[in-house]
C-alpha cells in the first residue's frame, strides 16, 4: 500500500525523480521510465501475433488489437460513437463540450487536441519538416506535401465515377462534379448570372468593376487576372515550356497545349447536347451554344448593338472610331478589316 502512496504522490506538483540518461528526459515513475528507454535500446518486447508489428509498451499493442477485433469498448454518452481508445473518446468529447485545452503561448489561439497545436506552432516558428526527395520544395504540414508529391509520381487517386477523369486532389474531384450535376451555387449579384466555382464568379465580378489590378513591368499593360499576366509576360521573354511529345510544337501556357494534343487524338471533350455537335476547346463549345439560345452578350456602348460573339463586337467598334488599322506594307491603303 505504501508503495501505491508514494506512485499517486508523484503525480502532484513536484520534481520528477526518474531521469533518462541518454535525453534527459524525466519522468515522476520508475515504468514509465523503464518504457521510455526502450526508445533508444530499440527493444520491442510486446509483438501483434495477428501481423507481427511490434510496440515499446503493452498499452500500445492492446489498442492495437483492437484494429484485428474491431473492438471499441469506450462508447460516448453523448451521441453513442464508440472507439478504440480512451484518449480518442476523451479528444471526441470536446466536439460536444467545446473544450480547448491546448493554447499556442504565442498568439493565445486554442484547441482541442494537442498535435493542432503543434502543427499551429510552425506558423510562428516557420519550421517546415517535411521535404520533396524530387525537388527540394519544404512544407509546413503533411496533407499538401502528401499532394505535392503526386506532381512527380503522377498519380491520381480521386476517380470520378461519372465519366472516369482522374484528379490528384478530392477537392479538385468535388469540384469537377458539378460539371455532372449541372450546379452553379455561385450567383452574382449584379446580373444574376450563376458559376460552377467560386474563381468564376470572382473573375466575372471584374467584368462589372473593369477592375485591372495586374500590370506588366514591361509595357504597363494590366489585367484583370493573375493568370493572364503571367501568360503576357512570356510574349516578352519568349519563353515557351509547354512542348508537345508528339510533334515538339511548344506553346506559352499549358492550356494551349492541352487544347494542342486533341489535334493528335482526335478527343472533342465538349458536346452540344441540343444537337450534338462536338468541339475540341470551351471556348469554341460556348460560342456554338449561343446559337442556339440566341443570346448575344456582347453590346456595343455607342449604339446598344448587340453582338454573338466578341470579334464581331470589336469590328463592329470601328464605325465608331473611324479607326482603320489593317494598312497593307505594299500601297499604304488603310482598312477597317483584314
């Protein structure tokens, strides 16, 4: 009895007595040192007989078991979910009480588990532990390493069960349903028009605002996107990356080499489903499909004409301008279209 005394007393505040000699590390029993010096020995005494995966304490492999008999004895009372453990029942009460028992001494932030906290803390330290084998890019949290690493390997876990394209990320699969599915929660306020994704939206915002925030170091033209200047700058260096495997034809953005290929197979991703015409590229699917709503999108300023498609628009603005840009080297003639 007196030695069950003087264990629970080590458990109030006060110096721990049992001390690792390799680390450091202190510990307020005499077992739980024992457990943690296997740490460092590499001594694994308690072995799964189901799978042969060996554990430093006894606690560990009973928890494991549990995987092989699919036993969860610890049942919450609030809501009947059972688990395995009981930390992981005691990490799943907090859901329900609201509990945020681990603050970052940094900013004060809080919460539920211990290992948030930790991956938290590399906000403020920087710390970035895992790295690419392949290209040296640092991360600070596993799950967009994890992502990062498809780049190199190519694979594409997230399969869509509709038509079959395969997607490294969940997120991107989710996203690609809509196009199934048809829904476009994304409206704008303006004009009432409806996006499959949030980034279409906020593009088209822009249409509204004339908002051109991304200017050209070069020759100071702007743009409404990030993208577009990115693709602008190569016209400047030349820079062409995006090369075809099978005729070696480079092109500035990877888009343009996508649409490229479907010249080598043959694919017309995009159908028409009022009268099944097939086209190779969006842009081309989307004009064709105004033929058929007979919505003309594009309005003249000047004169409230109405246009299908923009090139028609822009001609079209020349009667206004009296501007005539197409002059042949030969005679000096000018003319309003080529």
């Amino acid at each position: 009895m007196l030695s069950l005394l003087t264990q629970h007393q080590r458990i109030h505040p006060r110096e721990n007595s049992y001390k690792c000699e390799e680390c450091g590390k202190a510990f307020k029993l005499s077992s739980n040192l024992i457990e943690h010096e296997r740490i460092h020995t590499g001594k694994e005494l308690y072995k799964c007989d189901e799978c042969g995966k060996a554990f430093v304490q006894s606690a560990s492999l009973i928890i494991h078991k549990r995987i092989h008999t699919g036993e969860k004895p610890y049942k919450c009372d609030e809501c009947g979910k059972t688990f395995k453990s009981i930390s992981y029942l005691k990490k799943h009460k907090r859901l329900h009480t609201g509990e945020k028992p681990y603050e970052c001494d940094e900013c004060g932030k809080t919460f539920k588990i211990i290992s948030y906290l930790k991956k938290h803390k590399r906000v403020h330290t920087g710390e970035k532990p895992y790295e690419c084998e392949d290209c040296g890019k640092t991360f600070k949290w596993l799950s967009p390493f994890t992502r990062h690493k498809r780049i190199h390997t190519g694979e594409q876990p997230s399969i869509c069960k509709e038509c079959g394209k395969a997607f490294t990320q969940a997120s991107c699969l989710n996203s690609h349903k809509k196009i199934h599915t048809g829904e476009k929660p994304y409206k704008c306020e303006e004009c009432g028009k409806a996006f499959t994704w949030c980034s279409g939206l906020t593009r088209h915002k822009k249409t509204h605002t004339g908002e051109k925030p991304y200017n050209c170091e070069e020759c100071g033209k702007a743009f409404k996107y990030s993208t577009s200047l990115n693709q602008h700058k190569k016209i400047h260096t030349g820079e062409k990356p995006y090369k075809c495997e099978e005729c070696r034809k480079a092109f500035k953005c990877h888009s343009s080499l996508t649409k490229h290929k479907r010249i080598h197979t043959g694919e017309k991703p995009y159908k028409c489903e009022e009268c099944g015409k097939a086209y190779r590229c969006s842009s081309n699917f989307q004009k064709h499909k105004l033929s058929h709503t007979g919505e003309k999108p594009y309005k003249c300023e000047n004169c409230d004409k109405a246009f299908r498609w923009f090139s028609n628009l822009t001609r079209h603005k020349i009667i206004h301008t009296r501007e005539k840009p197409h002059i042949p080297k030969e005679c000096g003639k000018a003319f309003k279209q080529s």
